[in-house]
C-alpha cells in the first residue's frame, strides 16, 4: 500500500538475513509477485518524453498489455523496426519524486531510530544510505544495461549461460531495451515433469555460473531468485534483472572460503578468524565466553561433513543468526554475496 519505494524495501530486507529474522524474510518474499500495472497512455506518455520523435522509427510495434509490472519499473514486449523481439523495461512515472519524498521519510525514521536505540547491531541510517544508493542505481537504466552487458561478455566462453543482448541505440536512462528471452521461468516451472537427468543438467549450470561471479569474477548477479532466471528449450539458462549488482574483492572470497573450511574441520578458532576478518567486531568479543560457546557449537553442527553433503544455505543462516544474536554486521556487498550463493 506504501508503493514502490517502499516495496522495494521490503524486497532489500528479504535478502537480507544480517538484518531481519528468516520468518520477516520469508513473509517480504511474497512482495517479488507482480505490482499493480500502470495504465497503458502514462507509458505511451513516457516513451514518447524519452523517445521524442525517434519512437515510431526505432519501434515497429509495442505491446500496450505488460508482461510485468515490478516497483519501480515495468516491461513490454516489442519488436525494433527490422521486427527484432525485444522487451522495454521502463520506469514508472514519477518514480524518481516519489522515491526522493519516500527517502525522506525513511532518513527521518532511521535517525530517530538510531537516537533512541544504541544497541541494534548496525546504523539504521547506514542502512538507509545504502538502500539510498542502490535505489539511485536501480533508476538509472544505463547501469542495469552496463552490468547486464558486462556479465554477458565474462560469459562469452560458456554456451549454457547467457545473459540478454541490450540494444544501446533504443536505450535511455529511463528506458532500457532488451533482447527478449523465450523460455519459461524457474519460478513457473513444473518441476515434476523434468527427468532427473534435466534437473541435474539445470542446476549443474546454474550453480556454476553463480560461483564464477561470485568466486572467479568478483561481479554477480546479486539477487539470482528463480523469477530471475529463464531455461530455454534447449535447457540453456538466462539470467534477467541484473539491476541489482555486487562486487567482491578477492581477499573477501577467500575469507569467505576460509569460514566454510573451518566450520567442516570443526576449528572453532577458524571460525573466530574468520568472523573477525569478514566482520571486522570488536576484539573483546572474540573472549566473550557465551559468544565463543555459541561459536562452537554452530560448527559442531556442521563440522565432519564434505563439500558434497553441506548444506550451504543452512550453514549461512545459522551463521547470521549468531551475528544478530551478538550485533555483529556483515559489509552489505558480503550480504549479497553470501546470499547469491546459498
């Protein structure tokens, strides 16, 4: 009821287990589903702002129907004048004044917040900076096309992964045009009639695109939900959306590694190391004797297992619940990451 600024929100805290319990994430999931559509002549207004007299040259034809309405931006089907099928992805009207009222609002919540709570466990209007800037990034079309441009060449060497081919010429800030994916989402996949040969094939390619971003490329997808991510018929996948993006450096991906490692070799002194060097807390709570008890039997939990049977998604729940428990803060790039990967 809020709107887009605010859905958005809630669709950021969903990934974010360092600051919200798994029941808050899993109820702010159900905010991905389709927003309410905007009318069909505010769009032709927009396209026609953006576009000016350039519209009926680049377009031979745009779907007035949506084939869907998100936050803060919302997508049709078209085809270019040489009949290329593509899809425009367009931010609603207005957007950019409501989301700089909505910020408003929410820097004033979040600096009382921050006056009346000292011991959350992170700044409420750190946070609100960082939402701040991803919002910027997600309303400007020409970062979304970047990202999806670069990810789509650090991809050239792998057949089974693609990302959509943006059309620059037909492109603005506030209007980014795409090539135009056939396939059928994850999210709307029936799952039952796959073979298990299919399956296997499935999530072999898309497990091992998401660790190359994340572990080999430092640039990933950062939110690689299966509404996100299209199997094509010949079982190739499309990863869509990429307007939000992380980046990682290497020394992160290796204390990152360095964690999982510990916490299968049951080395609790490991796991203290590793916290330090990804969270950066305060040295004293590396003695604290319930912290290090509540450490330790975190990685008895999974310690002695293989690669091949942990359960990686389990692993990191539990881990950010130990932080929240103790007010520890994970960087918000390291979230994302970590996220992407389970």
């Amino acid at each position: 009821e809020l709107g887009g600024t605010f859905i958005k929100l809630g669709q950021v805290l969903s990934t974010r287990p360092d600051l919200v319990p798994q029941e808050f994430s899993d109820e702010l999931r159900r905010l991905r589903a389709d927003c309410p559509r905007v009318p069909w002549p505010a769009i032709q207004e927009s396209l026609d702002h953006e576009f000016g007299g350039r519209l009926a040259t680049l377009f031979g034809w745009i779907d007035e129907e949506p084939l869907a309405a998100a936050s803060i931006a919302q997508v049709h089907a078209a085809r270019l004048a040489d009949g290329t099928e593509v899809v425009l992805k367009i931010l609603r009207p207005g957007i950019e004044e409501l989301i700089a009222a909505d910020m408003d609002i929410l820097s004033e919540i979040a600096a009382l917040l921050e006056t009346r709570f000292q011991q959350l466990g992170y700044s409420p209007t750190e946070t609100v900076r960082e939402f701040q800037r991803e919002l910027q990034r997600e309303v400007d079309m020409h970062h979304e096309g970047r990202s999806t441009d670069q990810l789509r060449r650090l991809f050239s060497d792998q057949t089974d992964i693609h990302f959509p081919f943006v059309h620059w010429h037909a492109s603005t800030r506030r209007v980014l045009t795409l090539q135009r994916i056939h396939g059928t989402l994850l999210s709307r996949m029936d799952y039952s009639s796959l073979t298990p040969e299919r399956r296997r094939r499935i999530v072999a390619s898309g497990a091992r695109a998401v660790f190359r971003q994340c572990l080999e490329f430092g640039l990933f997808h950062a939110d690689p939900h299966p509404g996100n991510i299209f199997v094509r018929p010949d079982d190739t996948l499309c990863f869509i959306d990429c307007g939000m993006t992380g980046r990682i450096d290497r020394q992160t991906q290796q204390d990152l590694a360095l964690l999982v490692l510990a916490v299968i070799n049951g080395d609790l002194e490991g796991v203290l190391d590793a916290v330090s060097a990804l969270c950066s807390p305060d040295p004293l709570i590396r003695m604290d004797r319930s912290f290090r008890r509540d450490a330790a039997d975190f990685t008895a939990r999974f310690e002695r297992g293989t690669i091949q049977s942990l359960d990686m998604a389990e692993l990191l729940n539990e881990f950010f619940s130990l932080l929240r428990r103790y007010r520890l803060r994970c960087p918000a790039d390291l979230v994302f990451l970590i996220k992407a990967l389970s």
